[in-house]
C-alpha cells in the first residue's frame, strides 16, 4: 500500500508522500483520511468526501513532504505506526465541538501508536490569513505536535543533546519576555501556551518566515534547520 492509503477512488495526484519515501514496507499503513460533516444536532458523522476534502488531503501530503523531505526516517517512523496516522478532515461547518472547543481548527492526539490529525479542511485550504491571526500554518503545527508527541510530549524535539536542549531552553526564554513585554518576534501569544505549543508555533515561523526568525533568534532557527535539513 502506498503511504497515503485513500479510503476514496479517487486518483489524485501521484501521492506527494512517495516522493520522500519511494519504497515504504507494504505493511506500513501511511497516512490513512476520513471524512467527516455534521450530522444532527453538530453531531460528526463519517461521510464520503467532498472536493474541498479532497484538495485539503492533497495540500495536507504535499506539505508533509516538503517539510519532511530531508527527514524521510521521521516520515518512515509516522507511516509505520500501527495504525499510521490517521487524518480526519471536518468538512464545512455546524460541528457541535466548533462552539466548545478552543481550539477546533486542528488538534493532534497521540495514545501508544494511535496517532490522530483533525483538521477544518477550510482551515488547511484557506487559513493563516487573518480569520485566526495566530495561525500561520495550521498542517506544519500538528504535525510538529505529531513529532514531539513520538517520544513524549514535552515540547522538545527527539535526538537533541544536553547542550541543544539548554540552548533551546535559554532561547526559548528570551522570545517568552519578548512577547510577554511587546518586543518584535515573529513568534505569536500562542506560543506562550505551553512549551508544547511555543515548539508547535516556532516550526510554523521556521517554515514560514524563516528569515525572521533567523533575525529575530539565531539559536531557535539553527536548532530548527538542523532538525528539518540535518
Ligand atoms: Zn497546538
């Protein structure tokens, strides 16, 4: 099966996923969508999926890749869960949890091997322009939580040394006063969350404006680039 297993027939593109990872064991599930609109009451209910569904699965892999592209062991390790990863794209609006949740937009969930992405297909296809100002890119920062959640969740990323994790530390703590005193970072409030959310929030600013970061806090972009392009 190819990393991407697609419950549709729908033939999209050749799946962007190959392209990082040309041979993945046949038992290895990749990367598995469901498809879900509000039912009754808001309450989801699986569906068949709709062509922003299917647009919002293909920006989801075609972004996986490329951020993945220099990692295709950490892309290997995802495919290969048990279960792989299993996205569930939300399709429109009307969801009960939509009024409840904080945050609805995307959320990663990880219990032994059962890892799940939830995205609002309309988020992945059309956010990070103003509607959620704190978003910049909704599949870069669950997929970062997916990454951080492999070992444990502690908003450290696996591999690094005693020393890369002090200075991620002392790095980390200057954006915090940054923020929380109005200083330019290109960081956002977000990230002051948790120490999960501030490593969620700096991948985004890595792929997204990464000259700003490098400007802002050389420490944070070499600790980034050297994960995503070692
Ligand atoms: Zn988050």
């Amino acid at each position: 099966m190819p990393p991407s297993s697609k419950k549709s027939d729908n033939a999209l593109l050749e799946d962007p996923l190959l392209q990082v990872l040309p041979e993945l064991d046949d038992d290895c599930p990749g990367f598995v969508f469901r498809y879900f609109s509000p039912g009754p009451h808001g309450l989801r209910r699986e569906t068949k999926p709709t062509k922003i569904s299917l647009e919002a699965e293909n920006k989801i892999l075609t972004r996986v890749a490329t951020v993945l592209a220099d990692r295709p062991d950490i892309l290997q390790r995802l495919c290969c869960l048990e279960n792989g990863v299993e996205v569930r794209l939300h399709q429109g609006h009307g969801f009960r949890d939509e009024e409840l949740e904080v945050y609805f937009f995307g959320r990663t969930t990880v219990h032994g091997d059962d890892a799940i992405l939830e995205f609002a297909a309309d988020e992945v296809l059309h956010g990070g322009k103003g509607d959620h100002s704190d978003v910049m890119d909704v599949i870069v920062h669950e997929l970062m939580h997916l990454i951080d959640y492999l070992d444990d969740d502690d908003g450290i990323l696996p591999n690094w040394n005693t020393k890369q994790r002090h200075a991620f530390e002392t790095a980390r703590m200057s954006e915090w006063v940054k923020l929380k005193t109005d200083q330019a970072t290109p960081m956002v409030a977000y990230a002051l969350t948790n120490d999960v959310e501030f490593l969620a929030v700096l991948a985004e600013v890595y792929w997204v404006k990464p000259k700003a970061l490098k400007q802002a806090n050389p420490t944070l972009f070499t600790l980034m680039d050297g994960f995503f392009h070692p």
